[in-house]
C-alpha cells in the first residue's frame, strides 16, 4: 500500500532534520542529559526547530516575547531555551542571545543549504531541483501564514497551526521549511475533525491492531520516542480507543473504526490536494533514506536505531526533536 504523502513529507523532513542535527552535535560545544558533554559551558543540545521557532530571531539587541512570536508565526519554549544556556530574558522583559546562543546560531546557519548540497550528491541534483520545485508550488497554494517548522505539540499531541492568511509571496525558504509547510497544512486539515491528532494517528495508532502488541516494541515501530508514546497511550485509553493488559495493547472495537476513519480522512485530503508531482518527487527519494546512516555520530548512535521514521514527527517542548527525543 503506498505511503500517505504526508507520510513521505515526514520522513523526508525527519532524515534531513536528523542530518542537521548530527552536523549541529559534531560542531557545537554542547551538553546532554543523558550522553555526556563536550565541555562545561556548552548549551543543552536542542533539534533544528528551535533554530526555526526561536534563535533565528533573537539578537543581542533583544526582542519582545510578543513580536518573537508574531515573526516565528508559532510559539517556542521560552523557559526551555533560558534554561538550556541559549537566551536570557532581562529585566526590560527583551529576549537577548546568550554567547553560547550566538555561537550555536553560527553553526546552524550554514547547515540548511550545507544538508541540501548534500542531499543533491547523494540523490542527485535534479531529483531535489524538482522535488523542491513541487514542494514550492504546493508551498504557493496554501493560503495560511504557516511557520518554517512544525509547531510544538499541544495538549493532546495537536499541531497548533495559525489562523491567519498569508498576505505575501512565499519567498526562497529552506529546504526544511518547504517540507513543513505543507506538512502543517494537511495536520490542520485533519485536525478540524477533533477527536484525534494526525502525531498520534499516524504514528501509535496506526501501528496497533486489535490482537495486541508489546507497549515496549512501540517506540521501534513507531520510530517515536517512548515518551512521545506515553503521552499518546494515556490520550487513546482516555478515548477507549485501546486497552491494556499485562504491557500488551491491542485496539478496542472503537479503536478499530478511528484508526480506519483515520486512514480514509487523510486519503480524502490527499486527493483533494492533487499533488501528484510532489508524490512523485518525495517516492524517487523517501525509499533511498538509509535509517542507520543517520545514527552513525553523535547521540543517536548511541540508541538502537528505530525500524522506521516517525509518520508524523512529535516535536515536544523536550527540545524540539522529531521523534519526541
């Protein structure tokens, strides 16, 4: 059965994120919770959407937290990125970079076009001339003012797209902004029907059925983090969409009708979309993206590395990673 197209969105836009962040690691003092430091005054390692929601607007000059969000057109974590050694709030309530936050901007530049170089030797060049060329064009017709990334989840693992339109032609966005936008877009579509996010739809309940699967397995299948999954389980059995007995999970008959209403809802979309070109572009890609490569360096190596990447990415408040890390 061939992948949604926001599937294919997905996990070309979590293998680049990924590639970015491992460039990001390799160059950067930095410090993590659980897979040591490279120094006593490196930031906390974050993931390239709080480059996008947050650092690439920040100076020493300082920003408001309001027009931090009016340009970011999406919310960031604020607290997080103080406490992670990237910004300070000062006493005028502006929002100013730290000096770690001002060297880790100077490595995060460059890596956009850097990856893209990259993807175009690996893939070829006209294979990501032409996909960016179809995600530029779907990229034209939406007509909201979406962000460069996707949002932080919100309660209920819901993408929190904004309400306003567009008045200005899309400009030469980043590769990685190209693949969010119309990624956003189809999560708002299919969230306008409230009773379940395309983050847990897409990734946790599409991977259940109704004989039952180990919750432990879930974090390799899904390719989302086991906290991302936490989160996702206690809103299904809120929803009495799955039951639980002995670690084992299966879906409820309810379950089954969501997670098949699910599937149709983001065919439907699909097709109203008509993206064909852009299904073309993504298929001659997405199938070439090697999963263990991307873990080679830095902390992902570490980690046994998942069967799949995420459906939908989970960006959390953790850090912004896609898998919810």
């Amino acid at each position: 059965m061939p992948l949604a197209l926001s599937t294919l969105l997905s996990q070309a836009l979590v293998a680049f994120t990924i590639e970015f962040d491992n460039e990001a690691e390799r160059r950067m003092p930095h410090r993590t919770t659980n897979h040591g430091s490279t120094g006593l005054h490196g930031p906390w390692l974050v993931s390239l959407a709080m480059y996008a929601n947050c650092m690439q607007f920040v100076n020493e000059e300082g920003i408001s937290a309001a027009e931090l969000a009016r340009r970011a057109r999406t919310p960031t974590n604020l607290n997080g990125m103080q406490r992670w050694g990237y910004i300070t709030v000062g006493p005028d309530k502006l929002i100013r970079t730290t000096s770690a936050g001002r060297m880790a901007q100077e490595v995060w530049r460059p890596l956009f076009d850097e990856i893209e170089q990259r993807w175009g030797k690996r893939f070829g060049a006209s294979e990501i001339d032409q996909l960016r060329e179809s995600l530029r064009a779907l990229v034209n017709r939406i007509e909201l003012d979406l962000p460069d990334c996707l949002p932080i989840l919100g309660y209920g693992l819901f993408s929190r797209g904004p309400d306003r339109k567009r008045t200005e032609p899309v400009g030469d966005l980043p590769f990685a902004a190209l693949l969010s936008r119309p990624l956003l877009a189809i999560a708002i579509e299919f969230e306008r029907e409230p009773d379940i996010s395309l983050a847990i739809a897409a990734n946790v309940l599409r991977v259940l059925d109704d004989k039952g699967i180990a919750l432990r397995d879930l974090p390799r299948k899904t390719g989302v983090s086991k906290e991302s999954i936490a989160v996702a389980m206690g809103i299904l059995r809120k929803k009495r969409l799955v039951a639980e007995e002995s670690r084992i999970v299966r879906l409820t008959p309810q379950g089954v009708e969501t997670q098949s209403a699910c599937a149709h809802r983001l065919a439907v979309i699909e097709d109203r979309w008509q993206a064909h070109s852009l299904r073309d572009a993504l298929e001659r890609i997405v199938p070439r993206l090697e999963i263990a490569d991307l873990y080679r360096d830095g902390w992902r190596s570490k980690v046994r590395p998942p069967d799949t990447h995420p459906h939908y990415p989970m960006v959390l408040h953790r850090g912004g990673f896609p898998d919810g890390s």
